[in-house]
C-alpha cells in the first residue's frame, strides 16, 4: 500500500502491530494524524505513513487496548 492509497476513517495499525487506528487527516507536514481508544479514553499521535498499514496484524484483536507506542 502506497501513502497515496490511505484516505480518512480508513482502519490501520502500525507495521510492527498495535491496536486499530483510525486515519483522521493528513497532516500539512504529509503524515497522518490516528486516533484509538485505550479503554474510555481517546488517544491521537501523528505517524509517517511508512509506518502504517491496512492489514490487521496476525492475531490482532479489536478488543485489544494496549497502547501502540
């Protein structure tokens, strides 16, 4: 997947895997600003879009809340 491919409010979890992110925008600095929840709480970080992937890591769990840092 190219950085062009990834469009707001798509899904994505880091490449070395983390919990499901959803894309909020593009950031003017050209990353992407994701936000997850850790239990009741809304997180947000920007990350490069190299970072980042489309494909759930291998026994990834939505109901997973760790933190992805």
């Amino acid at each position: 997947m190219t950085e062009n491919d990834f469009k707001e409010g798509m899904t994505v979890w880091l490449n070395e895997g983390s919990v499901p992110m959803s894309l909020k925008l593009k950031t003017p600095n050209n990353m992407w600003r994701c936000t997850w929840f850790i239990g009741a709480n809304v997180k947000e970080w920007d990350f490069l879009p190299s970072q980042l992937t489309n494909e759930a890591p291998k026994g990834a769990s939505v109901k997973d809340e760790s933190d992805p840092f």
